[in-house]
C-alpha cells in the first residue's frame, strides 16, 4: 500500500495523549498512533455499515418471512 505524507493540526491535548502512548510503547511513533486510529475509524464505520444492513435484514425477515434472502445480496 503506497502511502502519503500529510500535515495535520491537532489540539495539543491529543498530542499529549499521543506522546504519552508512545512513550509507554503503546505505538512506536505518533504516526504509528494516528495511522491505528485512523484504521480504528475505518473498522468502526464499516461494522456500523454491517450492522445497519444486518438490522435492515432482520427487519425485512419479520414483515415477510417466507421470503428469502440471497447470499449474494449480503
């Protein structure tokens, strides 16, 4: 995966937090953190995205139970 270089201003609360983290080896650097937090965001979003489409499903099975749902549509 290539990857970009970007400036970014954060609230120097966050870069405390961060330092700290480094500091105790939770992540090798600052960039190390903020890439897995931003990896984080990213999971997060897409297991938001399941779950609607999960609840969405289940919903639909309720109103119409003999109907049946492709695996393809999943």
């Amino acid at each position: 995966m290539s990857q970009v270089q970007v400036q970014l201003r954060v609230p120097k609360e966050a870069i405390k937090d961060i330092d700290s983290m480094v500091k105790t080896g939770r992540f090798k650097s600052r960039s190390d953190a903020i890439k897995t937090m931003i990896f984080a965001f990213e999971e997060r979003e897409k297991t938001r995205a399941f779950y609607n489409m999960l609840t969405k499903r289940s919903k639909e099975a309720l109103e119409e139970p003999n109907k049946l749902i492709k695996f393809s549509d999943l």
